[in-house]
C-alpha cells in the first residue's frame, strides 16, 4: 500500500513538473523564430562576426556617438517583452499579454540586463492579476462604460506592476540569475557541466525537459551569449548525437518493427529535430538510457574542450539548426560534439541490444503508448511505431470543423454523429468548432476538402476525413467503419449489435429540435422565394434574419464574404449561408431562416432549391440545425419538403418547432 502511494505521489509530482514545463514551454516556442533572427543578427554584425556592420552590432561610434545597434535592443527588450506577452496571453487572452509586458518593462529597466525569467515571472503574473480583477466587476459595468473602465483599469494596474517589478522583482531575479550563472561556471571551471547529462537525459524520456531547459538553461544561456559571443548551455539539451546512436544501434542490432523503424525515426530526429521519436526505443529497452547519458557527456565534454557554443537557442533540436545557431568559432567543436556523442552512444546502444534480450514488434507499440501515457497527451509521431497490424486505440474525439465552426460544422457533424449513434456508438463524442479553436487532442477530424490543409497543421495526430458533400458524403460511412473497428479492436465486443443506449440515444435524438422554438418562427420560412441567383438567395435570407432583429444588416455581407471563402452548399439541394466567423459580433440572437426555389438556383454549378440563413450565437441554434440536417440527410423528408403546401407542414418536418 505504502508503495502504491509513493508510487501516485511520484507520478503526481511528474504530471505537475511536465505541467510547468509544458507551461514554460508555451511562452518560449512561439517566440523561438525572434530568437533565430537575435542569433542570425548577432553571428553575422557583431565585430567577431562574418560581415561586422557597427551600425547594426552595435560597436564603435558614428560622428561621435556611440552606436546601438540591433543585437542590444532585441535581446534586452524585444525578446523579454514577446515571452511576456505570450505567457499573459496564456493567462487572459490579449489583455492578459498587454499587462503582462508593462509589468515586465520594470524588470528589464530595474535590473538592465535581459530578463528572460522575470519575463516567464511577471508575463504570466501580470495576465492573472488582470484576470482576478476583471472578475470583480464583471456585469458590473454599466453600458457605455465598458471601455473607459477596461482601460484604466488595465493601465493602471500595469503601472502598479512595473512599479513592483521595478523595485522588488528585479533585484530578486538578477541575484537569481548571478547566483545560476556562478553554479554554471563553477560546472565549467570544475569540469563538471558533462554530468548534467545524468539528470538532462532522463529528463527528456519523462517530458521533464522543458521545466530544465526553457525554465533555466535558455535564460543562462541567452545572458552567456549576450556576454561572450555564445553559450554552451544551448546544447546540453538540443544535442542530437545522443538520439541518433540509439536510432543507429536499433539499425544494426534491431529486430522486427524496432529495426524496420529505426531509419526513419533517424532521418526524423536528426533532420527534422524531433527528438521525441527515440524515446519509445528508449522506454522499450530502458538500459539504453545509459546509452543516452555517455553520448551527452560525451558531446558537452568535446564542447568545452573545444570552447564551442551556440548564439542562440537551436529550435527543434536538428542539425539544421544547430549549425545555422553555431557561432563563427564553434564549427568544429560542434561538428564534433555531435559525432563524438553519436559515436559513444551508438556504441554503448549496440553493446545493451547484442547482450539483452530480443523484443518482439508489439514491444515498441506498447512504448509508444507508454511514451504517451508519460507526456500526458497524443505525440505526433507515436503512429510511426505501429506495426502494419497494429490497430489503434477507440475513437472517441471526432470534430467537424469549418471556417466560422457555426453553420455547415455544425450539420455536419449532426449528420455524423446520428449515423455514429445509429451504428451503435452513442458515447462516441461528435462536435464541430472553428479550425481555429482546433487542438491537438482529437482522434478524427473531418473538414470540407477546401479547408483542410488548414486543420491538418494544428491536429497533427488526429485521423484526417475531407468532405465536399456535408450531407451524404460517403466518407461519414467509411467514419462509422473506423469507429466500428476501432472499438472491436479494444474490447472484443461485436459492433454489429446495436445497444439498448444507442436506441435510446436516437430516440433523444429524435426530439432534440424542439429545443429550437425560438430559433426558427413562422414568419422566417418562405414556400416560394424571388431570387434567382444565389447572389440574391443569400440576400434574401439573410433579409429574413434581419427583418427579426437577430443580426445587424451589415452580417448580410458577412454572408456573402464566407460564401466566397468555401462554398456552403451541403448537397440534397440544400445551401446554408452564413456569416464569417469575425462577424460573430453582429449577431444579436440565435435565428434561422428557410425559403424554398421550386424552380431551383444554381450554386456554383449544384442546383439548390433550399437555401436555410443561419446566425447563432453560443449552441443555441444547434438544435434546428441538427432537426434540419436529420431531414436533408434524408430523400423521402428531402421529397415531402419540395411538396410541401403550407408553411406548417415545413415546420412539422423539423420537429414541429412553433408547437
């Protein structure tokens, strides 16, 4: 028992370090491209570099004064005040990031000397306090008000931040980073810094690296550089020697999918700088962390034999960077820190696989997911372990995502997630968002065809689905068999038998619409429209809208703005112009409009007979929506809809609303 709880407090302890890490993490790697430009500035114009330019290393003196020059400026400044920004917008969006970087101009002035940890201190600091004092009024304000008040008060309490960054935390965090920069040197001086690999390269398996490396070593290592021209603490970490043996090793001396994998994962690692790729090896046979270790030592050895170092942070961890970061004189000792690190990991790699036992393919699939269940959330590259037989874990994330995440989303995924429900998987979760709002941690993401390298990037890990039919597209069955054989896969159980819960879940289902009585009324359905091009279809429904009061007149242009972007033609004879996702603002309650054209508009070469005018603000519109896309997904309702004679019998087909 007792171990047990050790056990959970260990891993407690791990979750919260990655959580900070991840966190820390978060506010240094949108900025690392500034970080790069700082490092291409300093190698090529300070007076050590390859073309020195006074002006702009800021050396020497024009007519008298001295010169300034960019490398300065960005890095006490520019580069401090972007992580401040960006850990305060973490916190409380954009307010959170303005507050944060006036807090943070108090730690730079105070202390005088770039403060990368009183900007990670005060960015995030600043974007809290803003948060807890917004709370305090919010729906307080009186109306007209709203903006003198936001204001001021951000103003205000921004001054009254740089003040306590001025005066308290910046002598705090300058005797911090005096008292790191002495540890660090003492390291050097010792010749000691190679045993840091002792801690570094376990930490980067458990995902404890950032916490390490954004946290400390980028900080030391910007003021190192800042001071001498380069800094060895950027390659502690970013090292890609100590990786490339073990990837080597498995190459040679591999068996199964570990050995047909390893070159791959190499070109990977090495190349593309994602280190994470060989850590699954790594978990797989946990001896080679040793192997890991000597190759680090190895590398931080020849660095300070060789005086070597980088200018700037190496982002991702790839050759490619860590040449293009390597100051002028370093090229050789970095050159060789990688060979040398590669080498000696490589041979300690092949001495653990030769005398351990062989593995088998499930042995790095089973790391994989082990690698995943240490970081905490999908890796983008664990599907590279899986084996041609390999199946994986249940679907139960699916999004259906568009430009707005309003109107054609949300029927999409209505239609997807009724079809899902009726195959007999009610717990599988359907929703539909804004490719804006997307995040990694999906299982499948379904797009219009258009719109889909634009989600790609940002759900890396995620099972793609493109669509151009968001009504009856076949691929929503070809997502019903992925869903079916992933959860035969995990649980034995024949999906071919639909569950009491699905029935029940069609049933609720069924009934959802009636939540939309406000959303759709009488006087918003037309029998017979006048347009005659889709220019005017649109301009009539969303004429509708207006005529009720739930969107200003100016969304009408929105409307046609979206319709330039992607299409929203849903197919079965049905279009569902809508605003774009910026004019979200101009709505002032949830509405739908529904005209039939007997007669049928051209849409962009699709005959549409239905064209339904949304503006929703929230989820309140996705009943009616859902009710209309189960009718649309269907041809008899598609049917008795065009023969419809009353605007009741309309409003019967989608659940009755106005009863």
């Amino acid at each position: 028992m007792a171990t047990q709880v050790e056990a959970k407090t260990g891993s407690s302890v791990r979750v919260r370090v990655q959580k900070f890490g991840t966190f820390l993490s978060g506010m240094i790697m949108p900025n690392i491209g500034a970080f790069i430009a700082w490092g291409i500035v300093t190698a090529l114009f300070i007076e050590a570099g390859w073309l020195p330019v006074p002006q702009l290393g800021g050396f020497g003196e024009t007519d008298g004064v001295a010169n300034i020059g960019l490398v300065g400026p960005m890095i006490t400044y520019l580069l401090p005040l972007l992580i401040a920004y960006t850990g305060g917008r973490m916190v409380h969006d954009v307010r959170g990031g303005v507050v944060g970087s006036i807090a943070t101009m108090g730690v730079i002035v105070g202390a005088g000397i770039p403060m990368f940890i009183g900007a990670m201190i005060m960015g995030p600091l600043g974007g809290w306090t803003m948060k807890k004092i917004d709370a305090i009024w919010d729906g307080k304000i009186r109306p007209g008000f709203e903006m003198l008040v936001n204001n001021f008060s951000a103003g205000i309490w921004g001054a009254v931040l740089a003040l306590i960054g001025f005066f308290g935390v910046s002598p705090l965090v300058e005797a911090f980073s005096t008292g790191a920069g002495n540890v660090v040197q003492f390291l050097v001086d010792n010749g000691l810094l190679p045993l840091t690999s002792i801690f570094i390269e376990p930490a980067k398996v458990l995902f404890l690296n950032n916490a390490i490396n954004h946290g400390v070593l980028t900080p030391l290592g910007v003021q190192q550089s800042l001071e001498e021209g380069k800094s060895i603490l950027f390659m502690l970490e970013a090292n890609p020697g100590p990786g490339l043996g073990i990837l080597l090793a498995y190459m040679f001396f591999g068996r199964g999918a570990a050995k047909a994998s390893a070159s791959g994962a190499a070109i990977i690692h090495f190349v593309g700088g994602i280190h994470e790729i060989y850590f699954p090896y790594v978990l797989m046979r946990p001896l080679l962390i040793l192997a890991a270790i000597a190759g680090g030592m190895t590398g931080i050895a020849t660095l300070s034999i060789t005086n070597a170092g980088l200018v700037a942070p190496a982002a991702p961890g790839s050759i490619i960077a860590v040449l293009a970061q390597s100051s002028r004189d370093s090229y050789v000792g970095v050159v060789l820190a990688v060979v040398l690190a590669t080498a000696v990991s490589f041979l300690v790699a092949s001495v653990i696989l030769k005398t351990g036992k062989n593995q088998d393919d499930g042995d790095l699939a089973a790391a994989a997911t082990r690698m995943e269940g240490l970081k905490g959330k999908k890796s983008s590259v664990a599907g590279t372990f899986q084996s041609s037989s390999a199946t994986e874990g249940p679907i139960r994330n699916i999004v259906f995502a568009c430009d707005a995440g309003m109107g054609s989303s949300a029927m999409g995924a209505s239609v997807l997630r009724n079809k899902i429900k009726a195959a007999g998987f009610p717990d599988v979760k359907v929703t539909n968002l804004a490719i804006a709002n997307l995040k990694d941690d999906y299982d499948v993401v379904v797009t219009h065809q258009d719109l889909a390298a634009r989600a790609e990037p940002l759900t890396q890990s995620a099972t793609h689905v493109s669509v151009d039919n968001f009504m009856n597209s076949p691929r929503y069955e070809e997502i019903v068999e992925l869903v079916r054989a992933s959860a035969a896969a995990d649980s034995g159980i024949d999906p071919q038998i639909p569950t009491a819960a699905a029935v029940a879940a069609e049933a609720d289902a069924a009934g959802e619409a009636g939540a939309g009585r406000d959303v759709l009324a009488e006087e918003s359905v037309i029998l017979s429209g006048r347009a005659t091009t889709q220019k005017d279809a649109i301009d009539e429904a969303g004429g509708l809208l207006v005529d009720r009061d739930a969107v200003d007149s100016s969304y009408v242009a929105a409307m046609h703005e979206r319709e330039l972007s992607v299409p929203t033609y849903m197919g079965n004879f049905l279009a569902i112009p809508h605003g774009t996702n910026a004019a979200k603002d101009l709505i002032k309650r949830s509405a739908v409009s529904i005209i039939r054209y007997p007669e049928g508009i051209d849409w962009n070469g699709k005959q549409v007979k239905f064209v339904v005018g949304v503006a929703g603000i929230n989820n309140e519109h996705l009943s009616i929506l859902s009710a209309i896309a189960r009718v649309f997904s269907d041809k008899e309702q598609v049917a008795r809809l065009d023969e419809a004679t009353t605007v009741d019998e309309v409003l019967a087909l989608f659940g009755k609303v106005n009863a």
